[in-house]
C-alpha cells in the first residue's frame, strides 16, 4: 500500500508559464523525493504600470509519496 501526499506550490517567470512550472518543480525535488504528479492549478500574470507582463506564475498542487520516519512506530 502507498499514501501520497499533496501540495501547492507556485513558481514564477519573467519568461512563461512553462520556466514558471520548470523552476518550481526543480526548486521542489530539492527537498522532496518521489514526485509523480505536477497538476496545473492556476496561471496569472503580473502586469507593471506601463501594461507590460513582468511576471508569469502557475501554481501547481504536487503529489509524493509519503514516507514514514524512521524513528515513528509502524
């Protein structure tokens, strides 16, 4: 049996959505292990005073298998 367990998280770009989702992912896996699934949860955009973007953000809900420490009674 596994359990997974979910999270959000967002990343952002000055670029697109899809280096938004590429840094926050390859920020995440720096801490957790076994990623399976990343799920588009939301995409906006920051626009500065002059009508530009200056920003791309996705958020993305990440699921990973839960591990259970070392030291917890099975």
């Amino acid at each position: 049996m596994s359990v997974y367990r979910v999270t959000e998280i967002i990343g952002t770009s000055e670029t697109s959505w899809e280096d938004a989702a590429k840094e926050a992912l390859a920020t995440a896996s720096r801490t957790l292990r076994d990623l399976r699934i990343a799920e588009v949860v939301e995409q906006d955009l920051a626009i500065g005073a002059d009508g530009q973007i200056t920003a791309f953000r996705i958020k993305l809900r990440l699921s990973f298998k839960y591990e259970i420490p070392w030291a917890a009674p099975a």
